[in-house]
C-alpha cells in the first residue's frame, strides 16, 4: 500500500501562479478596507476633509437663511406698525387680514369747485370710496357726490 492511498498524509496541491495573485489581490483589498475603516487612508482623509467644508458650507447657508429671515420678519414687523400708526391705531387684531375702513375718517372731504371739477371716471371712484352708487350720467354723479360731501 502506498501513503498517497491511505488518505492521512496528503499534501495540498501546489497552487498555480494565477491562483496565488488572486488570493493576494483579495488578502490586499481586505487589508485596505480594514485600514480604511480605522482611517488611516489618504482616500478615508481626503473623503473627511470635503465632509467638513460641505457641513461648514450648509452651516453658513443656514446661518445667512436665519438672518435672512429674522431680518424680514422685522421689515415685515416694522411695515405692519407704521400701517397700524397710519390708520389711526385700531385696538382690535384681525389677524394680519385687510379690512375696509369704516366711517368717514379715512376719505378726504372735497370742496364743491373741485367736485364739479372732476371727470366722471374721477367721480365714479370718489363715489366707490364713499360707498355711494356710480350709475348715471356726469351730472348725476356730481349730484349726488355733492349731496354727500354737504350732508357730511
């Protein structure tokens, strides 16, 4: 009986050369994920460094949105109080929502010359700010613009 028959002693083949650089190739690539993952690759670097200058650059971003913002609310803050010291100071809020004035305080009262004055499209929109009817001839418009502004 020979020793190659009794199955114990076998010796594993030799590998071929293309095999062996194979195997190389794979035991190199693990030995670089691994260094890779712990951080010790120029690549694993270079990826950290664009990493930090992209989170700087959207902090800057969001920090110039933030002002941005703050400093159109304020506009916005600022433009509602002068709107609110125009109109006289009304106490109720109504939620940011416009509101046609009412009564006679807003409207400018008009003299009987620059009334009969006025053009009929003039007098049509004197008459839609005062809440009164814009049907009629020119003379009717006067009319009635002129009632009103001596009944006030």
């Amino acid at each position: 009986m020979k020793m190659k028959d009794m199955g114990g002693g076998e010796a594993a083949a030799p590998m071929t050369r293309k095999e062996r650089e194979e195997k190389e190739k794979e035991a190199k690539a693990a030995a670089y994920r691994k260094r890779h993952e712990l951080g010790l690759t120029e690549e694993y670097k270079r990826d950290m460094a664009k990493l930090a200058e992209v989170k700087a650059r959207r902090a800057a971003s969001q920090a110039k949105e933030a002002d941005e913002k703050a400093a159109a609310e304020a506009m916005e803050a600022a433009r509602k109080a002068a709107a609110e010291a125009a109109m006289g100071g009304d106490d109720d809020d109504d939620g940011g929502k416009k509101k046609k004035k009412k009564g006679k305080e807003g409207i400018p009262k008009l003299d009987k010359i620059a009334i009969k004055k006025m053009k009929p499209a003039a007098c049509k929109e004197a008459l839609k700010e005062r809440g009164l009817d814009i049907q009629g001839n020119a003379k009717a418009l006067t009319q009635r613009l002129l009632d009103y502004e001596k009944d006030r």
